[in-house]
C-alpha cells in the first residue's frame, strides 16, 4: 500500500474515481460504473488521509458538478458547459495534494496533464454518445404507417387483422371491409391500426 503514498498515484485515481461517478450519472442502474467508483475512491482517499490535501482546491471540484449537469439538459450550451466542467475539474485535481518543502503543486505537471486531457476527452466522448443515443427518436417509429397500403387477412369492422409492412397487425375500420381487400392505414389508436378500403 505504500505506493498509494504517492501523491501522482492519488491522483490519478481521484481523477479516474470522479470520471466513473460522473459516468454512472448518465447510465444509472449498472452499478459497474459506481462501484468501480467507490474502489478507485477509496484508495485515493487513503493516499489523500496520509498525504494531506489543499482544502480550497475541493472547491473548484464541486463546481464542476454543476456545469456538468446542466449540459446534461441543455443541448445548445453544452459544448460551453462541458470545457467549463472539465477546466474546473482540471484545476481542482491538479491543486488538490500539495507539494513537498511547501511547493503548491504536488502532483507531476506533466502527469496531470496527459491525465487530465484523456480523461476529459473520454468524458467528452462519453457524454456526447449517450446524450445523442437519449435524446434520438425510437427506430420503431409506427407513425411511418400511416398512409401505407395493406391486405385485410380477416374481415374487419370493429375489429380484424391486417398485414402492413410485412407486419400483422390488428385492425379496425368504420365500414366493414372483406378478407384479402387492399387497404390504408388512416390512423393508429396504441397498437390498432385505423383503415380504410382501398377503392
């Protein structure tokens, strides 16, 4: 355990434990993303305990929160949203462990560069790609059916069958309409397609 006693070490998993949480924000219920979370956490709080931390730099850490949920729910701000959570997240974790012989930064600049780049850069990705598969409109869009034309498979009134899009669907129309007549769909009540006889 000795070298979780390293501040670069600490660092690195603070920033991968807060990317995790951050990542099972946007896909709650797996518990993957939060539990390898609570681990990366845990051990950053142990190299944290021993290695002292900068208070004031937990600041700019909880902020970062802030844009970041907003640019959840705000599509035209979210490019702004997500370089401002990155930037206060960048800074946060960089000042967090102070250095030796009094130093301001403990963590190497370099390190915490290249750290702080690729893990905002899969954020980045991250929350673009699930915010783009959340917000995207169901590929099984019925509406697409209205206007199409179908065989009646039984005689249909108040109720039948029909055979749309190589699909059988129920059916009902408001004049009775005879087995194996051409048909359109001219409405759709939850997963009953409204028709009417094709003349």
């Amino acid at each position: 355990m000795e070298f979780l006693l390293d501040a670069n070490v600490a660092y690195v998993l603070l920033v991968v434990g807060t990317l995790l949480i951050l990542m099972g924000l946007l896909t709650p219920g797996t518990g993957i993303f939060e539990l390898s979370a609570l681990f990366a956490l845990v051990l950053a709080g142990y190299g944290a305990y021993n290695l002292g931390i900068n208070p004031w730099a937990m600041v700019p850490l909880a902020l970062a929160l802030v844009p970041f949920l907003y640019a959840i729910r705000l599509p035209r701000w979210r490019t702004v949203l997500l370089v401002t959570t990155i930037l206060l997240a960048m800074s946060g974790s960089i000042l967090l462990f102070p250095g030796e012989d009094g130093r301001l930064i403990g963590v190497n600049p370099l390190l915490a560069g290249f750290v702080s780049l690729t893990a905002s850069g899969l954020l980045w990705l991250f929350v673009e790609r699930t915010l783009t598969a959340m917000m995207s409109l169901p590929t099984h869009d019925d509406h697409h059916l209205i206007g199409q034309i179908g065989e009646a498979r039984t005689d249909i009134h108040d109720e039948g069958s029909v055979q749309v899009s190589s699909e059988l669907w129920s059916a009902k129309s408001t004049a009775p309409i005879l087995a194996g007549s051409k048909v359109r769909v001219v409405g759709k009540q939850g997963l009953v397609l409204i028709v009417e006889n094709v003349t």
